[in-house]
C-alpha cells in the first residue's frame, strides 16, 4: 500500500488495425482477414497533488505485413507515449503529452504528435435524474493531437462513454461508446472538416474477481470489443478509409495505482 509506481500490460488480438479511420492491415485480395496483434505495457508515477506521469509503449504485429510492402518483418508499428494527467477541476481532468510513432518497416515515415486532453466526470449535471450516481453518465472527453513532423495536422476527438453491470451476472459490465473525430488539414492539405464516427460496444469479465485473486496481486480482466466506423463522405475519398465493422478480444492486468 502506498507503491506510487503502477504497472499494467494489455494483449489483444484484432480482426483490424484502424488508425484515424485509416485501415492500416488491408491490401488487395486479402480475402479472410489477417489477425492483428498488439502489446501495451504501462508504466505510471502517482505524483500526489501533481497528478500522474505515464509512460506507455505499443507495440502493432499484422500477419500480412510483407503483402503491404513485399518485405519486412511483421511488426508494423511501435509507438512510445509520455502522458501527464492532472485534476484542472473536482470534475475535470487534463492529460498532456508526446506521442512518437515508429515503422520499423518503412522508417521515414516516422512522426510524432503533441497532445492536449480534458475528461469530464459529468454526474453533477444528472443529480435530477440519478441522485446516487458518482461515476459519472456521459464521461465526455476531448482531445487534440497535433501532427508535429511528417503531417503537421491536427485531429481531434470527442468521445462519450458509460459503463453499466449486467443485471444478474457478477463481474461482468458492458461499455458503450461513441466517437466523433475532427481532421484539421490532417488527412488532407488546406482541408478541415468532421471526419466520421464510430460506435464501440465493449464486454468486459473482471476475472481477478471471479477467481477470487487477491487485490495485492493486481487486477485482471478480459474484454471483447466490437466497433462500426464509419467515415464521412470527405474521408471516405481517401484509400483504405470506409464503412468498418471490426473488434477483437483483449486481456489486461494492472497493478498499483
């Protein structure tokens, strides 16, 4: 008790990877789709009444990698992230941070983003409705990335989200989420309009509780997930950006914090 230090690690398998729309593990006559891979390891600092400092790194494995440019390995993507998230208000929380973006197989197009983030605890604004709810209903956030090396673009992103138990089936909850996203001359030159939406449905087991490990050991969970993106028509001009259908299975463990 008391550890500042928290660690968490997350593996999931995806029928898709979808970067902004873009659908980054298709290639012509790929037929059946080729599973994507992908490793998160968290490492974070509780810095007290300064918030949270981060560290995270994601790793992108696609079965098909040498279809998209006829050699390589198959680790498509690693990225390097430093997060900074601190309380601005009772209800809102800023994250600020640095995002590095690496392509072993194709390494100039390497970039990186800069970011700025608010996430609002909303359940003030329902005290009418659902006096008792601390949790918040709605979860708005906003977040802003802006493209500092091979893009110089902006892309933003409005997300909603609410996570209810399944009545009558212990440990289990289920999350919906929707998601609208800004490009700012980012998928385009001289170009900013409203890029699509997608609409998420995640399932989640908590299984450190079901199997009754002790909290000092962490907690563990699996989570299906299921997404329809959907791109509007000044995206959808763009290769490899349209009408999606994709999801996956994922495991977690976190530990501290």
């Amino acid at each position: 008790d008391g550890c500042p230090v928290s660690l968490g690690l997350n593996f999931a398998i995806y029928s898709d990877y979808i970067f902004r729309f873009v659908n980054l593990s298709e290639y012509p006559g790929e037929g059946r789709e080729k599973p994507n891979y992908q490793l998160t390891v968290d490492i974070g600092y509780d810095l007290g009444d300064y918030g949270d400092l981060a560290f995270t790194g994601w790793f992108e494995w696609y079965a098909g990698q040498k279809k998209l440019n006829g050699e390589g390995a198959n680790i498509q993507e690693i990225d390097y992230t430093i997060d900074w998230t601190f309380a601005l208000t009772e209800i809102i929380d800023m994250s600020v941070g640095y995002i590095f973006y690496t392509y072993p197989n194709n390494k100039a197009i390497n970039t990186m983003d800069v970011y700025v983030g608010a996430a609002m605890n909303d359940a003030c604004l329902w005290e009418g409705l659902f006096p008792d709810n601390e949790e918040g209903v709605l979860n708005p956030s906003l977040t802003v990335y802006y493209d500092v090396d091979e893009i110089t673009g902006v892309w933003a992103e409005l997300a909603f989200s609410h996570e209810f138990d399944v009545p009558g089936v212990e440990y289990l909850t289920v999350t919906p989420g929707y998601l609208l996203a800004l490009s700012g001359e980012y998928m385009a030159e001289d170009s900013t309009y409203l890029a699509g939406q997608q609409f998420g449905l995640v399932t989640t087991y908590d299984l450190g509780g079901a199997l009754q490990i002790p909290e000092s050991y962490g907690d563990l969970s699996v989570s299906g997930e299921l997404y329809f993106n959907n791109p509007f028509s000044q995206a959808a001009r763009i290769d490899n950006v349209d009408d999606q259908l994709w999801g996956g299975v994922s495991f977690a463990w976190a530990w501290g914090g």
